[in-house]
C-alpha cells in the first residue's frame, strides 16, 4: 500500500486539447497535450478546471484512459445531459483549445505490470476508463498478466472502445462483453447484468488471488463487490472506484 | 492567472449561500457513495465500538450499550474530497465528547479504524469539543451500510474521508500516523476550506 510520491504541491498545468474522438452517443475521449506532464500510473485520475469568462471557476475528476505517454493523456468523458462541465469537454472543446488540469491523483486503484496476474477487471459503462489505462499498459508493457475483463455496456452501440478491445483480445487478455438493455442478433456476450455465477465463469477462482478491479456507477459496484465477496474472494483484493451521475 | 475557457458559464443555479461552499466545491442533492472496497455487513451482535491506544483503561461498547448512550441530532454541511458538497445533512450520532468523557490521555492523535481495514488519521482535538460524533442514523433512518451503517463518524469541518465509515473504534496515539488515502496522495489533514486535498496543497 506504498502512497505514490508526490513532490510538493500538483500545480495547476495548461492542457491543450490536441485530439477528439466520438466514443459512443453520449461519450467522447479527448486527448491533450501536457508539457510538463510527470507521467502517471494506471488507474490515477486527474481534477480539470474549468474558468468562466465572468471568473466562474468549476473542477471535476477524470479516470485517465491512456498507459503512460509522455506528455499525452487522454480523458473518456460521459455526456451529462443537466451537467455543468461535461457537455462543455464534450460539446464545446475543440482542437487547439486549452484547459488547466492537474494531478496525477490516487494511488491505491492502480495497477503496475510489476504486480502482474492474475487480473479481474469488472467494468460498468464509463468506469472502462481506469480499467482501460490499465489493459493499454498491459499490452505497451509486453506484460503477460493473465488478465480477465468483464465489461457491462447498455447497448452494442454503448460499447466504449469497442475496436480497441477487440484487436486486443486475446493472448492472456480475455474481454468478455455483458449487454443489459437488448442485445444485437446473434450476440454471443453475456444478455444480462453482472451478477456471481457470471463472475465465477469468467473470473480466476479465489483460490488464484486475483487482483480484482471494480469501476463503474455505484448501484453496479456495490453488486459486483458484493457478489465477488460472497463468491469467496478475500475482500482485500478487491479495489472499487465508483462514479455516479453526480459530477457531471 | 488561469485560462479563460471561451462559452463556457455557470450552469448551475447558484442555489447556496457562497460562505457554505468551499473552493472548488459544487452543491448536489443526491448523497453519492464513494469507498475503496466491497461494503463491510458487520451483524450488531458482532459490532462492537472500542477506543484503545494510549488511554489507561481501553472503553468498549457493544451495539446496545453504544445505543443507550445519550445521542444528538446535528446538521451540517458535508464536503467530499471529490468535488461535491451537501448543505444541511440531519444525522444522529453520540458525541465523541460522550465517548472520552474522563479519560485522561496523553494522546495528541487519533486513528479511526473500521471494518474492511479502512484507517483515517487526525489530531485528536479536531474530534473533541463538540466538533465529531459517532453517527447511527441519516435524516431519520438508520444508516444504510453504504454509507457506513450500522455507525459511521461524522467530523463534518474536514473532507468527508475524514469521517470513516464502519467505523469501529478509535486509537488515541501520541504520534501521527497517517491513514489510508493519507498514505494514498491525500492530505494529511484535509481542510476544505483551504483546499487541502492532495499531498503538498
């Protein structure tokens, strides 16, 4: 449980939107360009700020979705339709555009590929994006982590990085997909919410010790958490991040 | 001087008084639950409350004796670490004041631990002189477990980590030692109204 080192304060950097790309309906992963980004670890978050002309100021926290990557992070952001700051990231920000961010914040939801496997990682909807930071530096690190995702979506179209996860599959990383409002003809994935005889078909037994990452609303992790509990798994190896719709 | 971000404004009404929320905090209704791990369901047969550490007599009180306890109802505001606050949240809870009456401790610390391994550090006086209580019930109900039921603390002037669910008892320390998010990149002390909420602010 080593803390992350932090030297002095996390100042407030300029962020420069340098890419954006449409996810989903209602979700958008902007990159930005930090210059003097210090790098990060998989599953730390960041607060963004945003400053209103009139000196309004509003911060949020953001899952990084990227591996570590020089100056670049990218930030998956759910469109929250009464929301304050995510319709402006995903409606309004543009290329060449800049906002303040600072971190990186966190360090107990992080994995490092020096911990390797095995790996159960439990996603629902927007909670892919620490999960995702984590599965990218897998795969950049060449580490052979056998490594489990479960990943809950609402829709085939919902799928948040859907391509990516696809290519990625297999040799060591297994993504098994759950749709829980209507599924696709000839959907192999799961048709329902997550619930304990799913956990137990796709995820290490408790006697292999996962290290077992749960991300998603809290009504999903407090599921999931529980149902891994009562599966057998020491409570201690199960580390949750919940998002709720508050925070939009 | 921070960067002026063109179209965007306010969109939330400002529906609070400013000198209620702290910077960088935003004002929600919901209650939003935020915790490291699966929720803990200790039966109250089994809980029990202690405070151990540097205090001669170690104090421990099951469920009914915590229970029979005078109680308050306090409201207050609450600050989350994450960016939300919540005006005027009513809870019912024993006074730590209660809870140390006559001990006699050379303690200038004290750690919160709770059911799932949770731990939370502050200086002992931030808990005493009416400033925290032991919560057992949340606007009129008893405290649902995700939210620290069947008791919770409730120091309600540092960010809401600070008041560590399932808790289970206190250790008065004559050192500081620093909890869980403390030693994970949180401050070490956790005033929202100086912004306190990583390492070094």
């Amino acid at each position: 449980m080593a803390g992350t080192a932090v030297l002095g304060r996390l100042t407030w950097q300029a962020a420069q939107v340098v890419d954006v790309v449409v996810e989903t309906r209602h979700v958008k992963t902007i990159t930005f360009d930090v210059p003097d980004w210090r790098g990060h670890r998989a599953g730390q978050h960041v607060d963004i700020r945003l400053t209103a002309e009139d000196g309004y100021q509003a911060e949020r926290s953001y899952s990084i979705a990227s591996a570590p990557d020089g100056s670049r992070l990218e930030l998956t952001v759910v469109r929250i339709d009464d929301g304050e700051v995510s319709p402006y990231l995903t409606d309004e920000l543009q290329r060449g555009d800049q906002i303040e961010l600072r971190g990186p914040i966190g360090g107990y939801f992080v994995w490092e590929p020096s911990q390797g496997g095995p790996l159960l990682l439990v996603a629902g909807g927007s909670g892919i994006a620490p999960l995702m930071a984590m599965i990218r530096l897998r795969a950049t690190a060449g580490s052979d982590a056998q490594t489990r995702l479960l990943f809950s979506s609402r829709s085939s179209d919902d799928i948040i990085y859907r391509n990516e996860l696809d290519q990625l599959n297999g040799g060591g990383l297994q993504v098994v997909h759950a749709l829980t409002d209507g599924q696709p003809p000839g959907w192999t994935g799961y048709a329902r919410r997550v619930d304990a005889e799913m956990l137990a078909e796709v995820g290490p037994s408790p006697a292999e010790r996962p290290r077992t990452y749960v991300c998603g609303p809290t009504p999903f992790v407090e599921a999931v958490a529980e149902a891994l509990v009562r599966l057998g798994h020491n409570p201690r190896t199960i580390k949750t991040e919940r998002f709720g719709p508050t925070g939009g | 001087m921070s960067i002026i971000s063109r179209g965007f404004r306010r969109r939330r009404v400002a529906d609070a008084p400013p000198d209620r929320v702290p910077p960088g905090q935003y004002v929600i209704r919901d209650f939003p639950v935020l915790s490291a791990g699966p929720t803990p369901h200790t039966p109250l047969e089994q809980w029990d409350f202690s405070i151990v550490g540097a205090i001669d007599e170690p104090r421990r009180w099951t469920w009914e004796e915590f229970r029979a306890l005078p109680s308050q109802e306090v409201t207050r505001d609450i600050h989350c670490v994450t960016k939300w606050s919540k005006l005027d949240t009513v809870w019912q809870g024993v006074s730590v004041d209660t809870l140390l009456d006559g001990v006699d401790t050379s303690a200038e610390y004290v750690v919160q631990y709770s059911d799932g391994g949770y731990t939370t550090n502050l200086p002992l006086e931030d808990i005493t002189g009416g400033k925290a209580w032991v919560a057992f019930a949340y606007d009129g109900e008893p405290l649902h477990s995700e939210h620290g039921g069947p008791a919770r603390m409730l120091v309600p002037h540092l960010y809401f980590w600070k008041s560590a669910k399932w808790v289970r008892g206190l250790r008065l320390q004559t050192w500081d030692e620093p909890g869980f998010w403390e030693t994970n990149g949180y401050h070490n002390y956790g005033d929202p109204w100086r912004e306190q909420r990583y390492w070094g602010d």
